[in-house]
C-alpha cells in the first residue's frame, strides 16, 4: 500500500529561457570582439612592367587611353564617359568581336580606370585588355 507524504514533493526543472539568452550574447560578444581584433592592412607594392609587351594596335582596335588626371582619350580625342559609352555602343553592334586596349598612365587613379573598365563593360564589349608598357633600356626578349 502506497500512503501520501504529508511533505510535498517538489520537481525539479531546469529553465532554458535564460540559458537561451546568456548563449545569444556570449555569441554576439565575441563576434564583436573578433571583428575589433581583425586589422586589414594595405600592403604598398610597385608593380612591374611587363617586359614582353608589344605595341599591337590595329586599326579595329578601339584604344582608350587614361591620363593622370583622370580624363579618358578615344583615338587622341579627349571623351567623357557617356560619350565613350555610346560610341562602343555603336561600334559593338557593328562588330561583336569588337577588341578593346585600355591604357592608362602610371600615375592614374584605379578608380578612374575601373570607371572606363565598368563604362567597356557595360557596353558589352567582352574582349578587353589593359597595354603595359616594356623595361625603359632593355631590348625585348632579353632580360637583366
């Protein structure tokens, strides 16, 4: 026979609400703590020039040219961008095979050459190359 406890008998729980939320902002704490420890540093380098570049240009070639200052030139004629962007628009649909160099001095800002790169692109021309220039004193093919 089984007689009651006149004590009553209390159950255990565990509450994981809390467990729940002290979990959430450990989580949050160190990830900020890990994004603050993270330090992106630039790295200064000097890029080489290409000592087995040719001068190639063809006639249908469309050779864009990049100053320092940021200006865009289209066969010696200095273009803004949305002229430039028309004008390889009319020549993309006269040919799809259209060939693009860009050049760009080597004192021009990425953003302005990106800017031409984006302005190409959007033009759809699909075949687009950057011209280096050679060694200054150094016969091609034959190295220091």
């Amino acid at each position: 026979m089984k007689l009651p406890s006149p004590v009553r008998r209390k159950h255990s729980r565990i509450e994981i609400i809390p467990l729940i939320d002290i979990m959430f902002f450990l989580l949050a704490s160190f990830m900020m703590v890990s994004l603050q420890m993270d330090r992106t540093q630039n790295i200064k380098v000097n890029l080489p020039s290409a000592s087995q570049a040719q001068h190639d240009f063809k006639p249908d070639m469309v050779n864009i040219a990049v100053d320092k200052t940021g200006g865009v030139w289209l066969e010696k004629k200095q273009i803004s961008l949305p002229e430039l962007s028309a004008v390889l628009s009319n020549r993309f649909r006269v040919d799809t095979n259209l060939p693009v160099i860009i050049s760009g001095d080597r004192d021009a800002l990425h953003g302005a050459m990106a800017d031409v790169l984006e302005t190409v692109r959007h033009a759809g021309v699909q075949k687009v190359a950057f011209a280096v220039g050679g060694l200054e004193g150094q016969m091609p093919g034959k190295t220091p």
